[in-house]
C-alpha cells in the first residue's frame, strides 16, 4: 500500500461534509415584506401621480382645443379613480405578502 491517500475517498469524505454544514447553516435573513409607512407612502405616491397624471393630461387637451375645464375636470376624475384603483391593488398585494410571511 502507498502512504498517499485514496483521491476518491477524499473527494467523498468532502462532499459529505459539505452537505453536513448546507444542513448545519442557518439560511439567510432576508425581509419580503414593506413596514407600514413603505406601504403607505407607496399608496400616496400612487394616488398623487394619478392625479398629476390626469391633471397634466386634461390641461394640456384643453390648451390645444382652447376648452378650458372641460378636459380638465374629466381628466382630473379619472386620475383620480386610476389612483384609488393603484392604491387598491397595492393594498391587496401588501395583505396577501403580509399573510404569506405569517402563515409560514
């Protein structure tokens, strides 16, 4: 017998400990889920830009056919009802996360 070790048995011998220490190791701390303020600034930014949004819209169609409010005002609603609609599901996709990390 030789005084070198067997390569083959080594190469075992290491890859049963390493799947020893991936068992051993704690897996990594991430955090999936918003604090309340991140999702509540989230949900004003969107009602915000929806606003902006239809604002800018409305505005910029009454300055080039010269009717001044009536653009305005519809546009203004519907960005509105598109931020309340973006807040919605926000607040739908924050319940479900939310729910998730408390169930596992």
């Amino acid at each position: 017998m030789s005084d070198s070790p067997d390569p083959n048995r080594l190469n075992a011998l290491e890859e049963k400990l390493q799947a020893k220490r991936k068992a051993i190791e704690p897996a990594p701390a991430q955090e999936h889920h918003l604090s309340q303020a991140q999702a509540g600034w989230r949900m004003v930014t969107e009602l915000v830009v929806g606003l902006l949004l239809g604002f800018g819209l409305g505005y910029g169609l009454d300055r080039a056919f010269d009717t001044m409010p009536v653009f305005l005002v519809i546009f203004t609603m519907l960005g509105f009802a598109g931020g309340v609609r973006a807040m919605m599901r926000s607040a739908e996709e924050i319940t479900k996360k939310n729910a998730e990390t408390h169930d596992s």
